[in-house]
C-alpha cells in the first residue's frame, strides 16, 4: 500500500515543495531510508545527513531553508511522523487460522479468529471476530476477548477475565492473577481466596509484563481507551479511569481509584485506598499517599509539582543551608557576647 | 456447598437478627448480589445502597441501625469479609489429570496431579499428590514440588528448582533464573556460573511476574509462609524468613537476609549483603542500604519510621525554610551593623 | 571434568599448601561440600566450620594461619571464588536435538541446535550453530539468533529482532514488543506504529522477565557485552552501550543513549532523550532527569555522589535543622529587642 506525497501532505497540513504524485510507502531513519521512503527531521545535524538521503520525500520543520528533490514543511515534525506512522503502517494483523500445535478446548467456536501453535484456549472462552492469539498465550476458563484484539505470545489472562475490543495484550502480562490479600493473625496469613475477575474495557493497551491482578469481589477494571506500558503493577479492586496513561514500572495498590485522562509517570506508586481525581499527572518515582483532585504531583511523598520542583531542588543544596545555619548560629552567639558586653560597658 | 446464617455468625462472633437456617454459598459486592449471596458492608453510603439489595444476608458494624430480611453485625466487618471469604471460598482445584498436548519426560509420574496442555515437565521432575501444573507452564529437570502446590500458567521453575507443599506460584513468575554475577576486568563482565539453586518452603505464595534467582553457590531459600506480590526480585543467596510479606516491585539483592514476619513495601529495596531483623517493616518505596535489626523503616535512605515522616514532610517546606534562612541572615546583618552604630555611637 | 590443585592454584596466583596434585571437581558450600569439593572461605566464623569440613581444598585469605589437608592462600577470595567457578563450571549446555512437541515452521533450519518441546519458532527464523531454545520459549518471525546463543524458557523473541553471538536470554524476557507510542489529542491516544526493531550484540545477558521495547523506526540497541539483569525496562529508540551493567528493576525511558561500561543501579531510572556519558555510575533507586556526561550520581533528582550523600544524609536531619532555625529566629528577636533597648537608654 501506497500513498503519493499529495495525500500525505493533506494529512499533515503542510507544504509541499516537489512532486504530488511521487509515492511512498514507508517511513524510515536516514539511515535506512532509500526510494518510496519518507523521512521526517527536525535536528540539525539530521538535515545535514538528510541531503545525502535517497528518500523520495522529506518531511522538515518550516522555513527551514532545506532543499531536496521532494520536501514536505510543517510546523511540528515529531506531530508528523506520528501522523503518517499511523497513516502508512497500519498495525499489522495475523492472518485468520488456526496452526497446528493449538490447544483448543472442544467447545470453543474459532471463526474468523488466528490461533498460533502451542496457545492454548480453555473450555468456554469466548473469541470475537478477528482476534488474534499468538503463541503460547494462555487463555483461561470462561474467558471473553472482544472483536479484534491483540493477545500477544506468552501472555496469560486468567479464568474468567473480560477483555473488550480492540485491546491489545503484550508478552508476558498476565491478567487476572490472584489479589494479594491475606488474614494475618499470630504472624501467620491466611489466604483470602479472590473471588472477582478482571475487566479490560474497549481500546486498551496493556504493556510486556504488566501484571493486573482480579479483585477480591466484583471486578479490577482498567476502563476504555487507557494505556498501560510494560512492567506495571495494577492491584486488586482498582478501578483506573478512561483514557488514561500509565508508564513503565509504575504501581497502583488495591482498591485505588484513577480518574478519567490521568498520566501516572514511570516508576511512581499509587498506595492502596487513594482516590486520584481526573486528568491528574504524577511524575515519575513519585509516591502518592494520599488523595489528589487534580493538578501535577512529584515526589515522595508526592507535593504539588510547582513546590515539589523547588522542594527537591533545594535538597541538593541542604549541606549549603546546613552550613549558612552553623554560620549563623555563630554569627548569632558572637552578637550575643559583643551586646552583653556593650550593655555592660555601657552600665560601669 | 452452603453455608447457614448460624454457621457463618458462630465463625464471626457477631449477632445475627433474622433466620439462622437460612442459607448462602457466595459473597458477592452489592451491585451483584442476590438470593443465597451474603453481603459486607461498611461504609454510610453502601450501608443506603444494602436497603435495597436482594441478598439473603447483610454483614455490617454492630449498632449500625441498619435494618434487612437477616443481618449479622460485627465489629469489624473487614476482618469479618475476610473470615466469610475463607470460610465459604474454599480456593478452586483443578480436577486430576493429564491433558493432551503436555510434554511430559517419560521419567516423570504423574499420580493424581494435573498437568495442563502445552505445560512442559522435563525430565527427573517430582510432583506431589494434588499438584497442578497450568497450561504452558515449565518444569525444569530435576525440580521436585511438594504436595498441594499449584504452578499457574506459563510460570517457570528453572533446573533443580525445589518447591514446598502448598505452594502457589502465579503466572510468568521465574524461579531459578541465574544469579547476576559477573567477574569484571579491564572494563568486560565474565559470567560467573551460578550453580545452586533456589528452595521454596512450604505455604509459600509468589506472585505474577515475580523473579528469584538461584543462588551461586547453595541455595537462595523462601522460608514456610512467606508470601511475595507480584514483580518483585530476589537476587541470588537471599534468605527470607518465614511469615513474611514482600509487596509488588519491591526488591531484595543478593546475600541479603530478611528475618522472619518482616513486611517490605511496595517498591521498597535493600541493598546487597544486609542483614533485616524479625518483624522489621520496610515502607513503600523505601532504600535499605545497611543492616536494620528492629522497627519500622522509611525513606531513601531509610530512617527509623517517626524521624522520617517528620523529616520527609519537611522536605516540601525546604522552600520556606530557606527563605527563614535567607530573611535570618538578612536580620543578622543588620543587627550586626546596628550594634557596630551603636557601639561606635557610645565610644564618640 | 576435574582439575587439580596446582592448576587452580596456578589460575588463582595463590600459595597451595598441601598435595598438588589432589584432584576437585566441583565449588560447593561449606555444609555441602566433600571429598572432590573445593570451598572458599574469607569470614572467620566460617573458618571455624571449615576446619571441620572434608572438602578436599579450602581457599582462603592469606595468612589466616588456617590449617586443612590442603590449603590455598589468596589475595582476594572473593574474587578467587569467581575464578575457581569460571574456571570450574563452564556453563552447562544442553545437546543438540529438537525435542517432539516443539513448533517449527517448515522453513526454519535446526541443524546442531538444541528446540525443547513447546518452542515456537516461526517462519524465516534463522537459528545460529549451538543455539538452545528452551521450552515454550517463542521465536518470532524472521528472528535471527547467532551462533550459541541461549534463549531460556518462556522468553519471547518477537518478529524481526536481531540477537547476536553467545548472547543469554532468561524466562520470561520480551524482547521487541512495542515502544509505548501515542499521538494523543483531545485526551484520547491514538497507537503511533512501532516499525523498527530491537538488535542484541553479542555477549549480552538479559534477565528475567526484562522487557526491551522496539524502536519506532530503525532499532533499540544493546551493545556488545552488555548485563541486564531482571525485570527492567528498556525503552524504544534506547541506545545502550557496550560493556554496560543495568541492575534489577532499573528503567530507561524512550530514546535515551547510555556509554560504554556505564552502570545503572537496581531499581534507577533513567529519564527519556536524555545521554549518559561513557562509565558513568547511577545509584541505586537513582532518578535522571538530565544529561550526565560522567561521574557518579546519587539520589532523585539525581546529584554528583559526594555531593548527594551529604544532601541525603541532611535530609533525616531535617527535624533539627528545623528546630535550629525556629531557636536562631528566637535568639534574634532576642537580640533585636535587647539591642533596642540598649540603644534607647543610650539615647535617653
């Protein structure tokens, strides 16, 4: 599939110097990058390498005073590169079947659907209209996957989870493990068996190795469209919000509520019971003990991020503040003992 | 299996209004409740929402006025959720079993275990009596697994590997991977074999993701009930004690020695070749970096719990406290120079 | 495979005393070891055990005046044990063959390879002389792997990626699944595609349940003899140099370039388009927000160690900074007044 420079430059708004009809079909680095190629630069050591480039097309910042066969000017390049990634590269997709080496329950129906070798699907899961299974995933009991979703090789979702349409599930995750929930008493603990399961709603990504655990009743749910990158914790009984972002190695602990459009930064932890409000932004290593409306967080504990960027800053310079205290406190004694003095003077 | 309101209100020590043989056979959260469901709850606003639930049962804090067909009031309803879960819930088994598609080493008996498709036994494994091995999961050679335990879906126990008795070991989690030791020179890391291995005791519950390394020498050891949430690492040689709890993300590194009923937070870390005292708990997020005997830890580095969350909040007052410094200074001067006027004023 | 006291002693530049030629074949630990075992000793409560052990060798520090069958004085036992274990236990290999139950596509060639049951290696996979592919590990796509390289169980390569020589890949590591790419507007995310790939140089280790993001376009890279240890992430469009030791749980955001023989502390995180300079140190629990050319860092935000561990230290002295101040502020209104008064009777 290809697409002429016309169309391209439609898509971004910009302006094109050069020939409307030229095709490409895919986007690459400089390095890389020959005939029916499309490069997008903004450094200004890339432009240097850009002139030497056989693309057919390169897409630059305005006024940039670049030449080449065929330009494309727009006011933001990194807006643009993602505009035509997402233009010319379609997510690529399995094509439907079922490979030997899938181990499929007897009552699963398998219609329209790409099974790899060695996934296996459990009795009663439910598989919508082009869904793919990759290798060696594991789809547990009762299962649902929605129309067109992505469950990629390795990953688990456990009995009884529901995932909704056009999610996709990296490698490794696993959905639906058991919530971390125990009796303790004698400094011994029992487990509280998790007896709730795992929503996955419409449009969610979820990362490598994420780990969402089922609730202990009802259901963990991760709402529509929400991002989720690799390694992330998401505890039992959460309910994180629609839209939101959440990035790398962060965590969120049981029964926290995220609001709709929050970003959590990568690393940053959510402690258990905490209401995040809507469009919350907590930066990343942050620790959030406590229920935040809205605004941007940093630290640990997280403050608002205006004095939390003064806040950590300042703890650089504590070995100086430390010093201008003992400084002080001499200057201070020694305005002490010359006063008395003066005082005393003054009284003989 | 049900359960009557007498049965349920004996195990909670709470006072039961209503029919003692009328019976239930779930917990279930209040928007999906019914008949022969039993509901807990303890908040004003759930409280108002249970008036209009059709479950048999209502479990909720003694005095709470709260009227329903059959209410069993206790002191604390958590703790009495808890107790019904366990009592009522028994965790689910899997039928005995070999399904096709396993891979089985032709050394390997499997008596009254399960044994799920694309799970792989290799050869010289032990399984106990009632051992479920999941779908995709790996068995390395010579791993032995104690009576009762239950391996969940693509989780891995490395070569030698040996796992207690009731044992759960939750999906992706990697139990035995190499220890990261490298002997390094001019710059370049030469792996040092990592030849021992990793001892899971009995009770042991390990969480999705979760990665324990062997150890070089020896053996990295889990002792009986300890239980470790998900994506948590344990580097090679580690000893934790019996009973504790080590919450998500968080991280122990190598030869480190946690005693038992200590609790480490959610990505928390310590530090290689420290030695942790009984029931010491470690807050979230929190770096250990030397030897802590006793107490509750917090902070990076950690400081004994009090002193840190009076020195953590004073982080977020850096701002002001330096501008105190700053305005002291200011005052200092002048009084100096006041006092210089003052003095010279009097020698004139 | 055995060696005999003189050899080890030769590698180690010890001094031996005792039968040179006496033969051991394997490095255990003091409680396990026998006859044909070496140990190697430093601590002096371990000494005390060994003098009672039957190992045919103790290594120790010299001139601790130890006294055993056989006896090999170093410098350095620690470092010693790291020989004794390289030169002793060369890492076990698995031999060759394709295991029934593995999935191969029609195309891929296994000549002097070892595939265990359940592997997945997909179509134009190509698979270097003494490669192991460990149970239910997954190959993607047009994958290839050089010459004796391992990828252990449940690992998954995902299509495209580029694994070098001698390369070690734990259970349960992904490498390639997407960059975490969003074209966000009106708080909705739009999957920005992810078309570039992930390439491993030679001599790499990866740990377990690691994950390494592809590049959006062209490649994330993990340069020649680079150790990553478990559950980290790696961004996409990361460059991370040669001979580079990422500690557990650590994290590099997007597009970051990382020198050579740089070290990044266990749980660290390391900002996105952000450069570290060539053998730079990041601590543990460490934050990067900034370039760092070189040196050592400490703390989050990030600050030179020296300077960080003063600051950190000061941190749990915050309470009496504090307190210091609110008393200097006292001590010069004291002054202030008393001055006051000193200067009016002076006037009066």
């Amino acid at each position: 599939m290809s697409f002429t420079l016309s169309q391209i430059n439609d898509r971004l708004g910009g302006t094109l110097k050069g020939d409307g009809q030229a095709r490409v079909q895919s986007v690459r680095s400089l390095d890389e990058a020959g005939p029916g190629d499309i490069c997008v630069v903004w450094q200004a050591d890339a432009l240097h390498a850009a002139s030497r480039c056989d693309a057919t097309c390169i897409v630059t910042l305005e006024n940039a005073g670049f030449e080449h066969e065929n330009v494309i000017e727009v006011a933001d390049p990194r807006l643009a590169l993602a505009e035509i990634l997402i233009l010319i590269h379609s997510i690529k997709r399995a094509e439907f079947g079922v490979e030997p080496g899938a181990h499929i329950a007897a009552d699963v129906v398998c219609n329209e659907v790409y099974v790899a070798a060695g996934a296996r699907i459990a009795t009663g899961v439910q598989l919508g209209r082009r869904v793919e299974v990759h290798a060696n995933a594991v789809i547990g009991a009762g299962v649902k996957v929605g129309e067109g979703s992505i469950i990629h090789a390795n990953a688990t979702l456990c009995p009884g989870v529901q995932v909704g349409r056009r999610v996709v599930i990296h490698s490794n995750a696993v959905i639906g493990s058991d919530g971390f929930g125990y009796q303790s008493s004698d400094g011994s603990h029992r487990k509280i068996p998790q007896v709730g399961t795992v929503v996955i709603e419409d449009d969610v990504e979820i990362g490598a190795g994420t780990t969402i655990d089922r609730a202990t009743l009802s259901r963990t749910i991760i709402r529509r469209g929400t991002k989720i990158d690799n390694l992330v914790q998401i505890a039992h009984n959460c309910d994180i919000g629609e839209d939101c972002v959440i990035v790398a190695q962060a965590g969120i602990a049981g029964s926290t509520t995220v609001g709709a459009g929050s970003i959590i930064g990568a690393q940053a932890g959510v402690a258990d019971h905490v209401v995040v409000g809507r469009r919350v932004r907590v930066g990343a290593k942050s620790g959030v003990a406590d229920n935040i409306p809205e605004g941007d967080w940093i630290g640990s504990p997280a403050l608002p991020a205006v004095r939390a960027r003064r806040a950590l800053n300042l703890i650089g310079r504590l070995p100086e503040i430390y010093e201008e205290l003992r400084s002080l406190r001499k200057t201070c004694s020694a305005l002490e003992e010359k006063l008395d003095q003066a005082v005393m003077n003054d009284t003989e």
